[in-house]
C-alpha cells in the first residue's frame, strides 16, 4: 500500500489502543514545545513524513501520525495564538481584511471578479471562517468509499478539543423560527448531522465568544515525535527519476522569513510526502514542482516532471448572496449558528452585529483599486461605504450557499513565486440547475424576512426591494451591474454573488490522485485536503476537512492490522510476536 507499517505487533496492538481508546501525548496549547521558527532549522532535515502545510487537514494529520512516526510541519504562515484577530469573535472581519505582510489573511480576487481569501496561518480555514461545524451527509460519506464506523469515530475525536455548542440568542432564534415559518422543516434541535430541514449547528467559538482552530488538535501529538516549522514557505517538491520508472518524491525546498533555503528529504523509501497546503496551494505546488499541464509548465520555464492535464482543473466555489438587514433594535453579534438545508440544493445561514453588518460590505479602497477597470465607479462606491461605515448600524444579514456547486472552473499559475496567488476561475453560476438554486434560495430569504417570528428585527417600512437595491449597489464585488438586478432574482444572482470561501477541487479523487490520496504517476507523495473533494461537503466543510485528516491514517493503519493479523495468526505463535521489538512505524 506504500504506506509506513508497524514491523512488530506490540506496536500495532500500541497503535490501536492509542487510536482507538483516545490515549496520546499531548500538552496544553498555546505553549507547543515542538512550534519553531523556520529560522532555526538545519540546512538538511530527514523526517519520516513531510507535511506541507498546517492547515485545517494538516493538523490532524500530524497530530495522528506523530503517534508512531517522526514528523515535519511546514507552515508558510506563524501561529494563531496570542493574536486577538483570530482569537475573538468580534475580530472576524478584522481578520479577513487584514493584508498586512504577516496577516495570517491573504487575500486574493478570482478572475470572476469575486474578492476571497486564503489562510497563511498554522490551523489554516478554521483560523479565518465564521466557525460553523456541521458534518457531511450520509450520502457524501458512502459516496466517497469511507468507513462510515471510522469516519464517526474521527468527527468525535475532532469534536473533543474544538467543537462547542452555540448560546442561539435573540437574532439566531428569530433566523431559526423565520426559516420554520418559511417551509425549511422539519426542525432537528441541535445537531452536527446534515439534515433536511432547520438545524443548530457547532461551532468552533466557545461560551466566551473565543476561536478554537484545528491547531488545538496538536493537543493530541506526541512532542517527542513531531516538529512544527512556522513561515516556512514551501518553493517545490523534489523527484528522483530512475530510467522508466515512476518519479520519486523525494524531499523538498522551503524558504524561512528571511530568504535562506532549507532542504527536507523523506528518511527512508518507506517515508511520505503529504500536500495539505489547501485548494489553492496543493495544485499550484505541484505544477510549480512540474507536475501539471505540459504546455503551461513550459511556458512558465519549469521542468516537466510528469504530464498531468487535470491538475488545476475542476476548480470550485459555492456562491453565496446575501442581504443586508438592518435593525430597530440591537442584536448580539454572531456568526453562523443556524442553517436551513433545503431539498432544493440551497442552505440558508445568518450573522448578526453593528461590526458583522458594517464590515461584510466593505473592502479597503487599495483592494477595489486594484483590481477595478472602473475607477471612478469604484470610488463613488467606496464613498457611499464610508458613509454607511461611520453611521450607526444595528442588524445582520441572512445568506444562502449552494449545494455543490455543479460549475467549475480552472487554476493556473501566475508567476513561479509560491507566494503570489495564481489565477483562479470558478465560473459562477455556469451552470443553469447552480442558478436557480441560487434564486431559489434568495426567495426563501425573503420569506425568512416577511415572517411573524423575524418581524422585530426589521423595520416595517423598509421594504424587502429596497434591500436588494441596497446589495446591488454595494461594492462587493467586481462584476459589473445590469439593469434587471434589481428587478430578476436571476440577474441580482450572478450580479451580486460572493465568496463564502468554501473552494475546493483542483486535485480531484480519480483524476489527480488514487482513491488512497496517492498522487497518480509518481510514488512517495500524497494530497490530503479539500482541494481533493467533488463538491464542498455538508454545509460547511471545515469538519470534513478535519475529519479527514484522522481518518485516512486510521483507516489505513486499521487495513493493515486486519490482514497483517490474518497472515500472523496462521503462521506465527502469538507470544513470539509479542517478543519482537524492532522502531515504530506507522503509515
């Protein structure tokens, strides 16, 4: 299977009981004694496993593999903890719309002309998101060939150090009895389930509104087993090439702060490589490594390694439209609580606050600048922003997502520098069934609006069109307006669409890597993150993202045990097994 095995039972019967019973080393966060700098690091390091990127996957890849293996983290980002932005609810907007050098935000504008961002930050999306958690569906889960026994298990292991239970005050409970009203039923309380109907969901904030990431679940590492490098930016992975053989990965080159290149080899031909920089990071890392379309590698001038057409396609994001709600009276400030999973493909969700309402339709004026090829429309609408800014604004919004989406688009490299965005195209709504989702979703938002159980939190004589007016000529975006925005949902759609910053594919199952994460064509190298996934999982995909970071290392480590077992009982004495001593291996 070309992962690293235990050779003796008395590690597996330790590796089970560990994976199984919940036992590990671990110590409190934020005092890691294992997170370093990349300036410290040795020229030359040999690990059993690399990992390129601390992100949401990441993490719990390399808390489980610790257990039994040496392992590198590489981080291009530094550490969520100590910073107030990403530590307080409040701070949300504060922290996406930070492009300071060392924001642990990096923002970034699709070819669509939709504002996104990315993480650069050890526990990467779940240091930026608005924190909702909530599973994938059943469907998903047998759909894509897991275990559905071993996936539960890792959601609970997952669940234990950053999941809570949201406090659902005034503004959230009127969301959640105005989508009742609506239709969105039935009502399943509290669940991390994905259910049809209206749902409270988890939450990665506590009872004191502060952020947990999936950095927490380094909690569960075995310090002695596990290093974490911070801003150690990955520049390629490294092959060997032996005669018709595959390519070998075999180490890679990375960069600290302050320019100076370090190497990372794999220790032995039994150790891994494993990509888990993210949907924009993973495929751009591996054309920049040259593996990737042939022609556009070599217009870059990057040696081709290996031909692979697929990587960077498939690329997608779920549109999310929104409107703008403002209050008679104050809310608290919240983010996602609540959703509405339709059986028409649309999950309605809300966020509340004088900050929420405010920062959700404003970009800094060098962003819009930037991009915009129309100026002065891009300041009068900075203008008007400002003033909306500096007024008193009581409300939230109510957005919708679609399910999927069906339409993708494409990734390709802007410059061979690994820290500047490639371009990216999603394809907003290409695809007819990802539109009417959308208008479908956005009539459910108005009926969420005109309910009984919402009517104190909206003033009776602004009418819902004024609300769309207001979204059309707010800036968030960089598409141009139509006449008909105001007038068809259709147009207001495609018009007025956002990022809910759930992109994904790029390295897709079956087309750039083998149903084992195994990248297709070489040996020594895997992808494990979301830009492996078909569609965004569930609502929200950050537990998935986790989930699956766990559960491919249990889950193999799991397959191994049962047939090593089957060959060990026929031909071997229990107790001489229990005798052999020999290093630990996992993977």
């Amino acid at each position: 299977m070309g992962l690293r095995w235990w050779r003796n039972f008395g590690a597996i019967l330790a590796g089970v009981l560990l994976f199984f019973h919940g036992f590990c080393y671990s110590e409190k966060a934020p005092n890691y004694s294992f997170l370093q700098d990349a300036k410290q690091a040795p020229p030359n390091l040999y690990y059993d496993y690399i990992i390129i990127g601390g992100g949401t996957s990441g993490c719990a890849l390399a808390a489980t593999l610790s257990q039994n293996a040496t392992v590198l983290v590489l981080e291009r980002g530094g550490s969520p903890y100590g910073n107030p932005k990403i530590r307080n609810l409040d701070s949300f907007f504060a922290n996406i719309l930070d492009n300071s050098p060392l924001s642990p935000s990096q923002s970034f504008i699709s070819e669509d002309g939709v504002f996104n961002t990315r993480a650069r930050v050890l526990g990467g999306g779940s240091a930026l998101n608005a924190g909702f958690y909530s599973r994938a569906s059943a469907g998903e889960v047998k759909s894509s060939g897991w275990d559905e026994r071993l996936v539960k298990e890792s959601y609970e292991w997952v669940e234990k150090k950053v999941v809570f239970k949201p406090p659902m005050l005034q503004w959230q409970s009127a969301v959640r009895d105005g989508l009742l009203e609506a239709g969105v039923l039935p009502y399943n309380g509290f669940s991390y389930e994905h259910l049809y109907g209206t749902k409270v969901g988890g939450t990665i904030f506590d009872h004191q509104d502060h952020r947990h990431t999936a950095a927490d679940l380094l909690e569960y590492a075995n310090p002695k087993n596990i290093v974490v490098l911070l801003h150690a930016t990955v520049e390629k992975i490294e092959f060997r090439l032996h005669g018709e053989s595959k390519p070998i990965a075999s180490g890679v080159i990375f960069r600290d702060e302050v320019g100076v290149r370090h190497n990372a080899y794999r220790r032995d031909s039994k150790s891994e490589i494993i990509l888990s920089a993210g949907a924009i990071g993973s495929p751009q890392l591996l054309m920049l490594s040259g593996i990737g379309p042939e022609s556009h590698l070599k217009a870059h001038g990057i040696p081709v390694i290996l031909e692979q057409p697929m990587v960077g396609q498939g690329m997608a994001d779920n549109p999310m439209n929104a409107l703008p709600i403002p209050s008679p009276r104050p809310v608290e400030n919240s983010l996602i609580q609540v959703v509405g999973i339709t059986t028409f493909g649309s999950y309605i969700e809300a966020a509340s606050g004088s900050d929420i309402i405010r920062s959700w339709f404003h970009r800094p004026p060098e962003q819009l600048s930037n991009a915009s090829t129309n100026p002065k429309g891009t300041e009068k609408a900075h203008k008007a922003m400002n003033t909306m800014m500096k007024a008193t604004v009581r409300g939230g919004i109510i957005l919708e997502k679609i399910k999927g989406p069906i339409s993708t688009g494409h990734l390709k490299l802007r410059t061979t520098n690994p820290e500047d965005n490639p371009y990216v195209t999603f394809n907003y709504f290409e695809e007819p069934e990802d539109l009417q989702r959308c208008v479908e979703g956005m009539r459910t938002i108005i009926k969420v609006i005109n309910s009984k159980a919402f009517s104190k939190f909206r003033f009776p004589h602004i009418r819902v069109q004024l609300l769309i007016d207001m979204m059309v000529y707010s800036p968030v975006n960089l598409r141009p307006r139509h006449v008909g925005a105001s007038i068809f949902l259709e147009q207001f759609c495609i018009d007025t669409v956002m990022t809910i910053w759930h992109y994904h594919g790029g390295c897709h199952v079956g087309r750039v890597v083998e149903p084992d994460y195994k990248v297709i064509g070489v040996d020594g190298l895997r992808i494990i993150d979301g830009s492996t996934f078909n569609h965004s999982p569930g609502t929200n995909p950050q537990a998935t993202v986790m989930m699956l970071g766990r559960y491919l290392v249990v889950y193999h480590n799991q397959i191994f045990v049962f047939f090593f077992s089957i060959i060990t009982d026929f031909f071997f004495p229990f107790n001489f097994l229990m005798q052999v001593h020999g290093r630990e291996d996992s993977w």
